[in-house]
C-alpha cells in the first residue's frame, strides 16, 4: 500500500511500500493550510507541476537537505540548476521516467507557468500533471493546477488511474463543477480535493464537488492536512 499525506493546498507526502517518499508541489514555509508539527524526515525525490510559489517554494530548501532527484518541465529544472539543486530530471508532456518504485509520466494541463526570482518574472515552460505507477501496478492522477480539458478522457484511456488529485478551488483553477466532469472522464473511483480554501479567492468546497460525483458513485476522500491515507 502506498501512504498519502496531505500538507496543505496541493503539497502531498507519499509514502511507497519500500519506503521512498515522493513530494508533489512542495510548499511548506508559509502555507496557512501546512499540519503544525509535521516533519519530513526523508525525501527521495520530487514532482515539480509547474514554477508558481504555491507548488514550488520548498524545492530548493528540501533538495539540499536530502538530495532527491527533481522531476519537472524541463525550463523549471533548469532554472533550479542554475539554483544549485542536483539531480534534476527536466522532462516534457508524454514522457516518463521510472524511478524504480515509481513510473511517472507527465501530462498536460491548462494553466500558466512562471518563476518569481527576485523582481523579475521567468518564464517556466509549460504547467503539467502527472500519472503515478506504482510497482503494484496501480494508477493515480495527479492533475496539478488545471481547467478541465476533454484529453482528460485520453488519460483515462490510456493509464486507467483510480484515483485522482484534482483542484477544486476556482478562480485559478478548476472549480467543483469543472472537477466533476473531470472525474467523470477521468472514470476514476474516487478524487482527493485540492488547491481549495488556502486563499479568500478559491471557494470551491469538497462538499460542492461530493454532491456533484454523488449519483456517478465516485467518493471524495476530503482529507484534513496531516491526515495519512492507505492508497
């Protein structure tokens, strides 16, 4: 079984039956929604969606304190070389990489992608999600930030994930509405709600996108931060 630990807004924990741990969208230092107390002890590697703050902000303290390998869009990798992080995989939309515990393949997604450095703004390739593959064979959809788009159906064609990471906030994402139809041609069994609450903006509610999925018989997992799932 693979542990989920949700950290607040779209940061995740997994933990993998061998015990490697994956970071998605890491942003710890300043996030109003990060558990109190939560440690991470171990990181063997992370999973970079796009550049924006909230997804990105603490790549660079955990890549130096644990030395993972950084998977991302190629632009965003190289600009934290340039950084001082080691170990970066820049990648693009339909590739995948095997990290021996994990396959992961990067999908698209309709969203910006930019770096903050300094005062100046960088452009940071294209915003991107994920398909997880454990060595279970099991599949998971991280979407990232992200409007729906009918490939969504493609996704669920071709890796048949039964779970789903999607955003559920609005105004920068997907609301509840656009989420379930995601779900929907996703045919996943259940979605976890993310990016949702962390800022006045983003009102979309797991009990809006639950009543929704109620009658497709599709569950949402609302998870509370620090709250560990078995997946």
């Amino acid at each position: 079984m693979t542990q989920i630990i949700w950290l607040g807004h779209a940061t995740f924990e997994l933990r993998f039956e061998g015990g490697e741990v994956l970071i998605l969208d890491p942003w710890i230092e300043g996030n109003p929604k990060h558990p109190a107390g939560h440690k991470i002890e171990k990181v063997d590697a992370i999973a970079i969606s796009h550049a924006h703050f909230d997804h990105i902000d603490d790549v660079i303290p955990l890549a130096k304190k644990f030395h993972p390998t950084v998977v991302g869009i190629f632009e965003t990798t190289s600009w934290l070389e340039k950084k001082g992080v080691k170990n970066t995989i820049g990648m693009n939309k339909g590739g995948t990489v095997d990290l021996g515990y994990v396959k992961l393949t990067i999908t698209h997604a309709l969203h910006s992608c930019s770096i903050k450095d300094g005062d100046n703004t960088l452009y940071g390739g294209e915003a991107a999600g994920y398909v997880l593959r454990p060595k279970n064979g099991r599949a998971a959809y991280f979407a990232g930030d992200t409007a729906l788009f009918g490939d969504m159906a493609l996704i669920g064609q071709l890796y048949e994930p039964e779970l789903a990471f999607l955003p559920i906030g609005d105004h920068y994402t997907m609301g509840p509405d656009q989420a379930a139809h995601a779900a929907r041609l996703l045919k996943v069994k259940r979605v976890i709600p993310m990016h949702y609450g962390t800022f006045p903006a983003l009102t979309g509610r797991p009990e809006d996108l639950a009543q929704k999925l109620h009658q497709d018989r599709i569950e949402v997992l609302t998870m509370q931060p620090g709250q560990a799932i078995s997946w």
